[in-house]
C-alpha cells in the first residue's frame, strides 16, 4: 500500500550538483527522517533501498536524538514542484 502512494512521487537523491536552497526554481527540498533504535532505522533503510525508494547510501550516519536513547538518520531529497 505504501508502495503505491509513494510511487506517485518523483523524488530525486541529495547528489552534490543538486542545489543547496530549500526551494530552486522546480525543485523543493525535502528531508526524510528516520528515529528509533540503530537496529530498526538501518533495516528501514535496507528495505527501502530494496524497493527502489532511497539509496541506502544516501542516508547521514546514524546521529545520537537529544535526550533520548534513540539515533535518527537523515535523506535529502529534492520534489519537482507541480507534479
């Protein structure tokens, strides 16, 4: 089911010639975060990668969540306005 709501999206990966503004022109920037154990979010992200929907390199290391004994990982991705 989600495979199916978030086909409908063209989202391309943060590459290093993507632009560094929130919004350029047709593209918007958007992050995609992932909190819970390193367990849970490095399976998230393998079966994500599995399905076509996110590079599993493309995710930030996992970083520590402030007062908490959870980790959270980043993806930037970038949405063409209009579609």
């Amino acid at each position: 089911m989600a495979d199916a709501f978030l086909s409908d999206f063209a989202f391309e990966p943060n590459y290093p010639e993507s632009p560094p503004n929130y919004v350029s022109g047709e593209r918007e920037r958007l992050k995609l975060i992932l909190i819970g154990s390193a367990e849970g979010i490095r399976e998230m992200i393998h079966k994500m990668h599995q399905r076509d929907l996110a590079e599993a390199g493309s995710w930030s290391r996992l970083l520590p969540v402030p007062n908490s004994d959870e980790v959270m990982s980043v993806l930037m991705l970038y949405r063409r306005r209009g579609e």
